[in-house]
C-alpha cells in the first residue's frame, strides 16, 4: 500500500479582516474533503509577523504557501474557488497525491 504525501501549508492574513477568516475556513474545509488526517497549517499574521512575510515575498493577503510535498506553490485569495484552487495545488488528480 503506497503512503500518501503529507500537504504543509503556511497561509498568510492579515489580522481579522473578513477575507482573512474566509481565507481560514476555505482552507481549512479544503483540507477536511481532499486530505484527512494528513495535512499541516500555520497560520501567520502580518501584523504580528511582518519579517515573515517579506522573507516569503509575500506583499497582499490572504496568501497560501504549499510547502510540501514540492513543488512549492503560491496562491493569492481567500481560496474561495475550490476547482482552480485543488488545480493550482496538484491534487485535482488522485494519482499525484500519492508519495
């Protein structure tokens, strides 16, 4: 039985703005439906932690970083599309989640 990839994410907002939380939400919806038990989210805030952010090159937010498994990914929005998001993601198809 091959192992499925375990997904890091590192999504940026900006405090309690409203597309901050939908941002939170979708994310964490997206994760529950297409990776059960097999997912990792950091959440940061620019206000809180702006050296972070200017490390990643983040400049607007909500911003999603997928860390892993490669290739790294960035996308920009409160991720409210699911289709262009699992798409931009790799996992539209279930052969590519697989390690």
């Amino acid at each position: 039985m091959s192992r499925l990839a375990r997904f890091r994410f590192r999504l940026y907002v900006a405090g309690d703005a409203q597309n901050s939380a939908e941002a939170i939400a979708n994310l964490n919806a997206l994760c529950r439906t297409h990776l059960p038990h097999r997912h990792d989210i950091e959440i940061v805030d620019v206000f809180q932690e702006p050296k972070r952010a200017l490390a990643d090159a983040i400049f607007m937010t909500p911003t999603l970083l997928k860390l892993g498994p490669v290739p790294v990914r960035k996308i920009v929005g409160t991720l409210s599309q699911s289709g262009p998001v699992l798409r931009a993601l790799g996992l539209e198809n279930p052969e590519i989640q697989a390690a």
